[in-house]
C-alpha cells in the first residue's frame, strides 16, 4: 500500500519546463541551465513516467564510415554565388536552414530570388508564404525579375495544408515565410509560441529529411536581435544563418552562425536597390570615398568579415564645444573603442585638446567596425581631425591600440595587406612582423601611438603641441 501510495505522488508531482528551450525540469527554477534565461521556466502539469525502450530493429545496418556514400550530400548551387559561399557551396538535399534577420531587411526578397533561379524541369521549388497574400509576392516577383515556370506559389498558415502541398508539387526546394506564423490546428498555443514552432519545425524537417528536400526557413528576431522564438529551433536546423544590415543603406550582409555542412567564417555581401538584390563579389568600394585631395579627419583599414578582407574607411570630426559636457557621437563604431582611443591619444599621444571637443566620428558606406583591427584607423582619424591634417594618401592602417599605447598584431595582416594592394594602396601602417609583403608596397611597422603619429605631417606637430 505504502509502494502503490508513492507511485501515485510521485505521477502527480508537477513538472517544470522551459518556454525558451523546452528544458525540462523536476523543481521550478529562476533561471534555466540549459539557455539560461530568466524566467522562463513554467508549469506543465504531472511529472512524466519513467519509461525503458526495449531494443528493436533496425533500419540500416552500421556501416564502416570509410564505406558510407557521401555523394547524397552533395551541394547543389543555389544561382546565388554570395549565398553559396556562405553556405559552403550550395544546399545539400535535406537540409534545413533558417535565414534571420529583422524586418524590411530583405530576407523575402533574397530569397524569392534564390527560388527563382534554383528552379529548373528537374528541381521544382515551392514558395509558401503565411505572412502576404500570393499577389503581393507575385509583384514582387515581376519587380524583381524573379519568375520561373518551375516556382510554385502558395498562400498558406495551416500546417497541414503546406504539408499537402508538399505532396502535390513534390519539390526539391521549399521555402517558408515564415516559420512563426505557421500553425498546427492539432497543438495548442498561437503561432510562434514555443509548442506550435517546435511541431512545425520539427514536421518540416521531418518532411525534409525523408523527401531529400533542401528547405529555407524564414526566422524572426527579437529587438535585442535574437531569434524569436524557442532557442530549440537553432539546434533542430542545420543551418542558421543571420542576415544584418542597415536598412537606410545598401549592404546587407550574410553571415553563418551554424552550418552542419561547412565553415561558419564566410559572409556574404549583397546590395539592396530598387531591382531586387544582388551579390557583391567585391564590396569595398561601398566603403571608400574616391577624392582628389586628402582630407583631415580620416584613414582607411581593412576589417576581416569572416574570412573575406574589405577595405573601409573610418571618418572623424571635432568641433569646438558650446556645452560643459562635450558630444561624443558615433556612428558604425563601438562607442567604447572610441572612448579607448581617445584615452590613449590624451594620455600616451599627448593630444589634450580632445577632451574640451565635440567629436563625431563614423563609417562609411554603412558598415559595422567591431573589431579590434580598426583600432589604430580610429586613433589616427581622431589625431587627424584634432591637428586639422590630412594623412598621407593612398595609406592603411591596421593593429590593435592598447591602453599602454603600444600596438599590438591582428590576425590575417597579409590577406589585409593584399587586398589594400589590389585596390591601389601604396603604404601601410602595421604591427610588427606582418609576414610577407606585397611587392611594390611600402609597409611601415609601428610599436606605439608615438611612432604612428609621426605619419602625420610636421605642422601636426606644432598644433598639437599648441593644443
């Protein structure tokens, strides 16, 4: 009676689970250990029974891995060679992968244009859109030249009635806008919430895997830029890809943040306009202001984005201050890299006029400079734009600043080197031992902010000494 009275307590004891990642728990939690996020974790009723699964057939015999087919998973191009690249060379039959990115950046637009092209008599592709109507995505599709007699579309938010579809069309690409707007009339929850994306992820993927149909999904995000919904989604896909850009500027960027087929380190650079959007194989000049005469305030350097060098140039103004408390306003730059290099050109540069300014300083072109790499670029800008000097044209300059002032070496400084060669950069400032050299640059390694300033023509020197 006891043994039958504790099995009975022990069925009804609620179980906890969390919203974000379906982490399952017996006690209830402030923080889940899983994604940890806070307050996530809920009540889901009765704990569940403890079940053992017997061993059964099954279907495949283990082979030795070196006796395994690995022609199945070969890559078929997408027509899109930005997006191949970040895919690794294309899509490989049954995958999955989510394309996020915040709204009006142009994920639909990408990828109605990816359906297009990879549309051909042998590969059918099925478009289901759950958030326009099939005119609104048809007029897209007229705008952007993107019809194909082989591109199926249809307007759906039943999951059952897209996994009919399927059947119908039998493609070999599908693609979902969006994958949180879709709904199970069998689970309960409104579109999105953790329950009804994870059933139709998780059928979706089902459908992939069995049919050998590559699927893109399309993700939202969070205004904190996180994709929305339950973290589990990452980690049923095989890739997941994030797609970022200002959406007041042309360059848009692809960037891999998982991939089951290939390297997580290549981005892709595409241009939005007024056609559609289109692959950038060479994106620098977005970033650089072509003129006559040097002018006071920037520098060029060149940031690695994955693993493709682009030369971006870093711009700096400083005005005399109306306020006690001068502005300091950035823009594609971290404000506290900045404050760093304006620490350092005051204290190690002995550049005091800084602090009483106003400084406005920013990219161009609309790109993001994370990176440490960029840190000399700024510095040189700011002493540019305080001295009222142009630095020399046709010159580079790439290397950490540490708060000691010296300059420390990045990583992949030839393939820098070399792209600033093939775009007619004629001098550099570096770290120390930068490797190979390209032929016909001059190439000047710098230890510390006192020897990059001397870059700087001599009556700099006299102004700051004045300031």
């Amino acid at each position: 009676m006891a043994a039958r009275t504790s099995r009975s307590s022990a069925k009804d004891r609620p179980s906890y689970r969390c919203t974000e990642c379906g982490y399952t728990t017996a006690k209830w939690l402030g923080r889940c250990p899983e994604c940890q996020a806070w307050g996530t974790v809920e009540e889901m009723g009765g704990a569940p029974a403890v079940r053992t699964t017997a061993a059964g057939r099954v279907s495949t015999a283990a082979l030795p891995i070196a006796q395994v087919d690995g022609r199945t998973a070969t890559a078929r191009s997408t027509g899109v060679d930005e997006l191949d690249r970040v895919l690794g060379g294309g899509l490989v039959p049954g995958a999955v992968v989510l394309l996020a990115g915040e709204p009006g950046v142009g994920k639909s637009t990408l990828l109605l244009d990816v359906a297009a092209k990879a549309a051909s008599d042998a590969h059918r592709t099925l478009y289901v859109t759950a958030e326009e109507s099939a005119s609104q995505v048809r007029l897209r599709a007229d705008r952007i030249n993107a019809l194909s007699d082989h591109l199926y579309l249809a307007a759906e938010t039943d999951l059952s009635a897209v996994l009919g579809h399927l059947d119908a069309v039998k493609p070999s690409l599908l693609v979902l806008d969006s994958v949180q707007t879709v709904a199970s009339p069998e689970i309960d929850g409104a579109p999105g919430g953790m329950a009804q994306v994870r059933e139709v992820a998780g059928a979706l993927i089902r459908a992939s895997k069995e049919r050998g149909m590559a699927t893109l999904l399309v993700g939202h995000v969070t205004k904190d830029g996180a994709i929305a919904g339950p973290r589990l989604l990452e980690h049923l896909v095989d890739v997941v890809l994030s797609f970022e850009g200002d959406r007041h500027a042309r360059l848009r960027l692809v960037r891999g943040v998982k991939n089951r087929y290939g390297a997580t380190d290549e981005v892709g650079c595409f241009e939005l306009h007024d056609e559609g959007i289109t692959g950038l194989a060479d994106p620098s000049g977005l970033f650089l202001t072509r003129r006559a005469e040097a002018v006071p305030g920037t520098c060029l350097t060149v940031t690695l984005e994955g693993k493709r060098p682009l030369v971006a140039e870093v711009q700096a103004l400083t005005v005399d201050s109306q306020i006690p408390s001068p502005r300091r306003t950035t823009s594609g730059l971290e404000t506290s890299r900045v404050s760093m290099m304006l620490a350092v050109l005051e204290q190690r540069g002995r550049i005091t006029a800084l602090g009483k300014r106003d400084i406005y300083s920013a990219t161009v072109g609309g790109v993001k400079l994370t990176e440490p790499a960029a840190d000399l670029a700024i510095a040189l800008a700011l002493a540019s734009a305080a001295s009222d000097v142009p630095l020399p044209k046709n010159l580079v300059a790439i290397g950490e600043v540490g708060l000691a002032g010296e300059v420390r070496r990045v990583t992949g400084v030839q393939r820098r080197l070399a792209e600033a060669h093939r775009l007619g950069f004629t001098h550099a400032l570096v770290p120390a031992d930068p490797g190979r050299v390209p032929a016909g640059m001059k190439v000047t390694e710098v230890a510390d902010m006192g020897d990059a300033l001397r870059v700087l023509p001599r009556r700099a020197a006299g102004r700051k000494e004045a300031g």
